[in-house]
C-alpha cells in the first residue's frame, strides 16, 4: 500500500490520479436535470500513469473526463487519456535539441472550435479528440500554427473568431499572436516583442484590443532538464499589462508598469464608456506566488496549491483584482476586488470582451459568485472533503439576464470516494442536480460546455 504521506501534494488525496479509463452508462440523478442541458461537458487535467511522477503537477499527461446530457438523464460518463506523442514516450527536446511540438501532456484545457474538439496545453500543438474522447491526433490548423497553443484561447462571441497566442523559451520570438476564423482557417501570425521568455498562461480580449500580461515568472535554464516546469519568479524581469489593437497587421504594443504579480487566469476584459480597458483576473502576489509554486513542483519553496486552502495554513493572496488601463492619461488603477481567496475565474462566454456583471470563482470552502456591479459575493459550500472544481457557465436557452443558467462543475474528494457532477442555478448559486459518478474524479483544470445544437450546425 502506497505511503500518501511521502507523495507529493499533487499525487495526494483529491490530486490522486486514476489508474484507469472507465465507461459507464444512465448515471443516477438527485434533482432534477434541465431539459435544455443537451450537449456533452468535457474538463481536462494531469493524470500520471500507475506509478509515475512527473514532478509538476502541471506536466502529467492529459485525462479528459465528459459527461452526455440530454432529455434530463446523464447518459454516459468516459474518462480517456489523450493519446499524445509524449504519452508514447517521445521526448519534448529531441537529442539534437529541437522541440517537438506534438510531444506534450495536452492537459491543461478542451474546447471546440469550428466542429473540431481540441485538448490544450501551452507547451505545444493542441491535440484533435472525439466528442467520444478518443485522440485523433495533433492539430496544426492545416500546416499553419508553427508555434505552440496557448490552453486559453478566446472566442469572439459576435465575430466567431478564435483569438489565441504562443510562447517560447529557447529564442525570439518568445510571444506570437494568432488569429482563427469562425470557420477554423488560422490566417494572421503576428511576433509579438517581449524581453524574455516569460510564462504567459493567459491573456484577454476586448472588442477592439488584445490585452497581454508580460510578468515576472520566466524561464529558468538552470532547471531545465530536471523534470518539472523550469519557471521562476524573477523580480528584476518586471511586471506590465499591454494593449494590443485588433486590426489586422498590428504589432505595436502600449505597455503600462503594474505592481509586481502573477496571473494564472483572467475572468474576462471590457472597454468602458471613457474607452478605458477593464481587465479582472485573479492577482497572486509574489509570496503566494512562490509557495503555490513549490507545492506544485516549481523550483521554490513550500506552500499551498492555487485555490486551495490546507487546514492550518495562512489564507492565500491569490485574489480577484482589477486593472483600469486608461489610453488617454497612460495612467493604470489597480484594485481588488474581493478579499478572499479565489481562483478558476468564469464568466458568461456570450460576454467575453464586452462589459459584464458576474463572475465565478472556486475557492477551499466551494463556488462562489461575484456580483462585480454592487460589490458582493456568494458562495455554495461543498462540505467535509469534497471540493468543486472550475464552475462552467451554461446559458439557459431563453436566457434574458446574465446569470440566467447553470454552472457545471466535477467535484473531487479529499477521502478517493467516487465524484459527482454538480449542476447549480447560477442566479441562486442552488442545487439543480446531482449526477453520481461510480468513480473518483481527480481535480484537474479547465472543461468546456459543447452543446449539440452548435455540434448539428458544423455537422450539416
């Protein structure tokens, strides 16, 4: 019997990965499904093979877990591993140094886009899956994506446009944008410059602009090739936002000094009424910063996972902050938002880039709301050992407010008992349903709702 206590944190309890792939058909439901959930909700994350350690939690091999919904009934449950060329056991740097793209975990994130579901992780090519979950393979948009795939692109939710990046580490450039039609042909590369190979996890947009996020986690070539993620805090690299236009052939980039940070996830970006750019994220400061890294496997030291709380440790500073970027002073507000901990921010997709009110958020006691116009926030709390994972947005289908619709989230047990599907009235943050799974979910990253009316119309 394994010894949990000489794992690492992210090989333990609610992080324990699965040791197999597993079908199962007509789930239980308490409550009661709505009838307009008719889609597939897929989420992604690491989950090493029986036995392995990758040495981040960031770098185990991708296990997607979905579940079908339709007429109120959960009629499967899979979880599959992606298939990827590194799962092979193809390393990324080759022996004569190159990279290969399609030798990565795919297992950050999973999304569809022009028909075509596609697993994400930042460290290269993103892999084509089924709605079924089995791997097609990697996915270069036809030759055209030279570059790896950032695992948080953003759709234009009035253009269909697929706005996504990719960074390196080895040479400039270290940043290059790229643009994807509605219709899945990827057209515009653009070189972006930066001074250095900085982690970029995420980005934003807004109607008009792209926001970067240029900050002070790089590439650390004294742990390359150990195992792990090679990044580090580095004070002296700085900390700035920049704003982008979205005009086709632009590269010119407005940057403004921002207090030292690190940002994993932004919840979304907007321009205001004086043309100002609103960007919310969650803000993690340079000593949270360095101890969720180290549980996690980065080259620092101790503390607790982003988004989560262990019994006894201080509380986080990972938490909602908004940066105002004002192009007609050069001037930036910086604020926060909410004084508790908080990660996974999500929002209603039909507002991505445009003024919104809500978002959501996953924190140690469950899923809370934030009410960005009045200032509050409210929370559902998972008790004893179970915990929410990311809570996706799903619009009710004659949805007339913002909040009108539900939130999707697996929820992970700190004890191996087997996880659930939760399913929340997003305006009442209450109890919709709860589909029983007859195994354990580990807690994993990012998912996607992929609902099958958008699948019929790419079908047809």
């Amino acid at each position: 019997m394994t010894d949990q206590t000489a794992l690492p944190l992210y090989l333990q309890g609610r992080f324990a990965p699965v040791p197999d792939e597993h079908s199962a058909a007509d789930l239980t439901v308490r409550g009661s499904l709505p009838p307009d959930l008719d889609g597939l909700y897929l989420r992604n994350g690491p989950n090493p093979l029986p036995g392995e350690d990758n040495g981040h939690w960031f770098t185990g091999p991708g296990m997607l877990h979905g579940m079908r919904l339709r007429g109120g009934r959960a009629e499967w449950y899979r979880n599959r591993w992606v298939r990827t060329r590194e799962l092979e056991g193809h390393p990324f740097i080759r022996e004569n140094l190159t990279i290969d793209l399609t030798a990565t975990p795919a297992n950050t994130h999973v999304i569809r886009h022009a028909g075509t579901v596609l697993a994400l992780c930042e460290a290269g090519l993103p892999y084509w899956v089924t709605p079924e979950l089995e791997t097609v393979g990697p996915y270069d948009f036809g030759g055209r994506l030279n570059t790896a795939m950032t695992a948080h692109p953003k759709k234009d939710p009035v253009t269909g446009e697929l706005h996504l990046f990719g960074t390196g580490f080895a040479a400039p450039p270290y940043l290059t944008y790229h643009r994807v039609t509605a219709e899945g042909l990827l057209l515009d590369s653009r070189p972006i410059g930066v001074p250095g190979p900085t982690m970029m996890h995420d980005f934003a947009i807004t109607e008009r602009h792209i926001v970067w996020m240029d900050l002070p986690v790089v590439f650390d070539p004294a742990h390359a090739g150990r195992g792990g993620v090679p990044y580090r805090w580095e004070a002296a690299y700085g900390a700035r936002l920049g704003i982008m236009s979205r005009m086709p052939g632009s590269t010119h980039v407005r940057w403004y000094d921002v207090d030292p940070c690190y940002v994993f996830h932004v919840g979304n970006a907007y321009e205001d009424e004086r043309g100002r750019i609103v960007l919310d994220a969650v803000r993690h400061d340079d000593a949270c910063f360095r101890k969720s890294w180290g549980d996690m496997g980065g080259p620092t030291s101790t503390g607790g996972l982003p988004g989560v709380l262990e019994p006894g440790h201080a509380p986080a500073s990972a938490v909602l902050y908004r940066w105002t970027l004002d192009p007609a002073t050069g001037r930036v507000c910086e604020s926060q938002l909410d004084d508790r901990e908080a990660e996974f921010p999500t929002h209603n997709e039909t507002l991505t880039g445009r003024p919104y009110r809500y978002l959501y958020t996953v924190s140690g006691d469950g899923i809370a709301k934030h009410d960005l116009a009045r200032g509050t926030r409210h929370t559902h709390e998972t008790p004893g050992s179970r915990y929410a994972g990311e809570a996706v947005f799903v619009p009710a289908a004659d949805a007339t407010g913002e909040d009108e619709g539900w939130l999707l989230s697996f929820i992970s047990n700190d004890d191996g008992e087997a996880g659930e599907l939760l399913v929340l009235d997003a305006a009442e943050l209450s109890v919709q349903a709860v589909v029983e799974l007859p195994y354990p979910v580990p807690a994993g990253f990012h998912g996607s709702w992929l609902p099958e009316t958008e699948e019929r119309r790419f079908l047809s």
